[in-house]
C-alpha cells in the first residue's frame, strides 16, 4: 500500500498523519501485485491493490469518497492496514469510527476478515465491560452520525451504562456504606438541594452521565 498528497507522491511509511499509533506501524506492503486503485480520503491519495477492496469500490482505477467519511483518512489508512495485515490498535478512541468506515466500504466476511464483526466483539467484549470505555465511545459517537446511531452503537452504549449504573445503586455493599443513599431513603425522605449535592459528591457516575452530550 502507498499512500501520496496531491502534490508529492511518497510511500505509506513517510506518510505524516497525526496518529502516533498509526504512524509507527506504517509500512509498504509487497505482494508481488502493482497497486492498481488509488483511493482519495480527505486531502490524501492511496494507492491501494484491487483485491483489497469489495467489487462496488474496485470496478474503477479511482475513487474518491465522499466528504463524509467516516472518520476521514486516518480511519481509512487504519482500515487498509488491517487489511493488508498490520497489528494496528484498536482503542476506545478509535473504533466507533473503525466500525462506521468498515460498514461503509462493506468490509464484511466476504472482503477482509470481517472487519465489521471485529470490531463488533472489541465493542462487546472490551468497551462495554468498563463504565470508562463505554462513556468515551458515546462521546465519539455523536461526531459519527447517523453511522454511529444506525449501527445501534449509541443504544448500545446508553443500555450498557444504564444497566451498570442500576448495579452501582443496587450493590448491597455500597448500599450499607451509604445508607442515606438508598431507593428507599431517597424515596421516603424530603428532597432537597443539598441531597442533590450529596449523591453527586458520592456517586460520581451521575456526574458522568450528567456531562454526556444528548444531542442523539
């Protein structure tokens, strides 16, 4: 794989995108092929082999994706190096957009591993575990739509932190630490500000969900 700005041609590894973790793991692939397809993202032009794109994008010599890219060029050049077999990191930071540009040049278990579903089980199975994770994937999300909304990603992530949040009010232990801040307590005692003030300064998972963008 190479990659070129429009006005110097250079190779993938003397690319200079921003991504620290890209960065150092770019590296000029040899197959034995010509790259034959070059693909515009944004202000960068790859040049890419045909086999490592579906037969929608690859039945021409050129292509430019649209402005709405997900994720713009550094999620395609993550995207192709996952295809051409590059250990690149997968990170809360990143996936929502490695997911929605997967969806969109249809990388499923015909093209290239099934990208889609890994990502899937990095989002299951990694991000959704920890209340952290969960809370900076929802915040990547609202710069990923609709993609983001339409792969039920935000659904997902909102269901997640609700049913954790639910676990953290209901935990036996925590309840006996604080009793003042029980259902039953709150329910059957007089409301106030300073209550209010109480639970925040305690429960600080209210904070987070109180400072989440909800413009979905």
């Amino acid at each position: 794989m190479e990659v070129a700005s429009p006005l110097k041609d250079s190779s993938v590894s003397s690319s200079p995108f921003s991504s620290p973790n890209v960065s150092a793991l770019l590296k000029t692939q040899e197959t034995g092929l010509p790259v034959a397809v070059s693909v515009r993202v944004g202000g960068k032009i790859f040049n890419l082999h045909k086999w490592i794109l579906n037969k929608r994008l690859n039945e021409s010599n050129e292509i430019d994706l649209p402005p709405g890219f997900p994720g713009g060029p550094e999620t395609f050049e993550m995207i192709a190096l996952f295809i051409y077999g590059s250990s690149t990191l997968i990170d809360p930071f990143n996936v929502v957009a490695l997911r929605c540009a997967a969806e969109f040049l249809e990388m499923t278990e015909d093209y290239s591993g099934n990208l889609c579903e890994r990502f899937d089980l990095y989002l299951n199975q990694v991000v959704m575990q920890s209340w952290d994770d969960t809370l900076i994937v929802l915040q990547k999300c609202q710069t990923l739509l609709p993609w983001s909304e339409d792969l039920l990603i935000v659904s997902r992530c909102i269901e997640c932190l609700a049913f954790m949040a639910c676990m953290e009010i209901l935990d036996h232990e925590r309840r006996h630490e604080t009793p003042e801040l029980t259902l039953e307590a709150l329910g059957t005692g007089n409301w106030s500000c300073k209550t209010g003030r109480e639970i925040m300064n305690q429960d600080l998972w209210i904070k987070d969900l109180i400072a989440l963008p909800f413009g979905f």
